[in-house]
C-alpha cells in the first residue's frame, strides 16, 4: 500500500481496478472501508484510487485540527502520486467538501467531480447542534449507536434487520482521529473556494438525511456553477441504501466525453 506524507500527515492509498481513474473519498470515520462494498460496481472498467485521509484510521499526524483545506491536498497529492490524474472524484459526507476544495485548489487534477451529501459551511444550527452531540458520546457504543441511527433511514435498518445494524454500530467509533474530522465539520466553509472549481459536477443529495440535512446538499449545488443535482429517497448513506441507484447516476455521469 503506497504511503506519502502530506504536510503534517502520513497517509496511505489502495488502487483496484484498471481503466480511468476514479478517486473514492471517505467522510468522517474510519476510512475507505467504507467504500469496499461497492468497489466491484467500478473496479471492472475503472482504475479507483482509495485515499486513506487524517484522521482516519490508517493516517498518522501530530495530532492537530484537520482542515478541509489540508484533507484537499491530501487528495490531490494521491491523485499525482498514484499517476492517475485527472481524475474523476467523488467524495461522500466530510468527503463531499474535501472533493469540492480538492477540485478548486487544483483544477488540474479533477476531470469531473461528484460531491455525495456534503455541506458548505457549518452555519446551519442542526448540523451544530448535532455534530457537537455526536462528539460528546464518550461511550464507544452509544457514539456507534447515535451514528448508525440517524445514518440510515427507518425503512433501511428494518429492512437489513437486527444483526446488520449491530454491525454497523460497531462501525463506528470515537478515535481521536474521528473526533477531530468531527471539529472539523462544526467549523467547516468552503464557499470561498467553490467558484473557483472548473470541472463539471454532480451534486448527490439524500432527501430523508438526519446528519447533514438535505437542505445543505441542495446549496452545495447550488454554489458550484453550472452543476447538476440529483437526489435519492434515503438516509445519510446514499450509496448503501440505493447502491443501484447510486451507482448509475455516478457512472452515468461520469461516462460522458
């Protein structure tokens, strides 16, 4: 596994796949497991590129606030490291906004670019209220628990039942790392640099999200010129709720010349 230091950051990529390459970034948690389940929809015409960015469980810092200007290098630096670029990018919650500075700061470096339930900046007082509730869990289930409810939707969980969501609330725990990606969206604002983003993008918004409300999807579209927005009936986790669906729309997107 290929590793690199990023400013204060130690980072480490996986490549899967051969074909143009497509950079899969995480949110907030333990990295780009989270992208494993859908890796075989890509790998099989894609060369996709799986930063493990700070705060994740792979990366090693000093230990100091994440910046989404610092995770945006980060991406970049595997992008030209990987010798994959441009690349097509999506980035999925903390991720979304990565991607979208990631495209601005080097548009060189994005062909095209698809954000998946992000946000702009923390001003809206839900997502406040709530990332500050999420980061005060000290409890590792109850932080897994509280995460795992309001990602997904009430129909999701029944329908994967009991033991799948007991798995995933052992998903997700409260890590140092995971903690400060936390900080990091409670004072999150990135729309100084979306104009300055070039490449074409696909907004993905998810209408029943508990976390990052859809509302904040919707203007993350809105502020990047000339993007296209779609939205899924889910929860917070678009692609594992409608993999399908999601999916599609991404590749879709992204076969165009």
């Amino acid at each position: 596994m290929p590793k690199l230091t990023v400013g204060n950051a130690r980072i480490s990529y996986r490549v899967e796949g051969a074909g143009p390459a497509l950079v899969l970034v995480h949110g907030v948690g333990p990295g780009s497991i989270m992208w494993d389940a859908l890796l075989d929809r890509f790998t099989d015409h894609r060369t996709v590129v799986l930063p493990d960015l700070a705060g994740s469980d792979p990366a090693e810092d000093d230990g100091s606030p994440i910046t989404v200007e610092g995770l945006a290098a980060q991406v970049n630096a595997v992008i030209e490291d990987s010798g994959t670029g441009p690349a097509d990018v999506v980035g999925f919650s903390l991720g979304a906004p990565t991607v979208a500075a990631a495209a601005a700061l080097r548009p060189d470096l994005v062909r095209r670019l698809v954000p998946v339930a992000g946000l702009t900046h923390a001003g809206d007082e839900y997502v406040q209220q709530y990332m500050t509730t999420w980061r005060r869990l000290d409890d590792p289930e109850s932080f897994g628990r509280f995460a795992t409810l309001t990602a997904y939707s009430r129909p999701f969980l029944n329908r994967i039942g009991h033991e799948a969501v007991e798995q995933a609330v052992a998903f997700m725990r409260p890590t140092d790392g995971v903690l400060r990606q936390i900080d990091l969206v409670r004072r999150l604002d990135i729309r100084s640099l979306l104009p300055r983003i070039e490449a074409p993008a696909l907004v993905i918004g998810a209408t029943h999200d508990q976390t990052i409300p859809v509302e904040n999807h919707r203007e993350l579209s809105e502020a990047i010129g000339g993007s296209e927005y779609a939205e899924l009936d889910t929860g917070h986790v678009a692609m594992a709720e409608r993999p399908d669906e999601f999916t599609k729309l991404v590749q879709d997107f992204l076969h165009r010349p």
